[in-house]
C-alpha cells in the first residue's frame, strides 16, 4: 500500500493492550479517520 507506515515501538510485544501499542493504535486510528472523513463508501 503506497501510504503504509511501519512503526516500530519500543519495549512492545504483541499485545494491543500494552501502553506503547496501544497509543499507536490510537494515534494511527485518528490519522485514518481524518483521513477518510468525508469520504463515502459504497457496498
């Protein structure tokens, strides 16, 4: 995908619970929907 990021986090294993994981979630998540705001979607 041409807009893929990899972000490495540090201390951070597999679990989306863990802090560092979790805030990247959250941070990514929002950059998406900002994103797509606006946007449709048709099924």
């Amino acid at each position: 995908m041409p807009d893929s990021r990899l972000r490495i986090i540090a201390d951070a294993g597999h679990a989306a619970d863990e802090p560092g994981i979790l805030d990247a979630l959250i941070d990514e998540t929002g950059k998406a929907a900002a994103k797509f705001s606006g946007m449709t979607f048709h099924e």
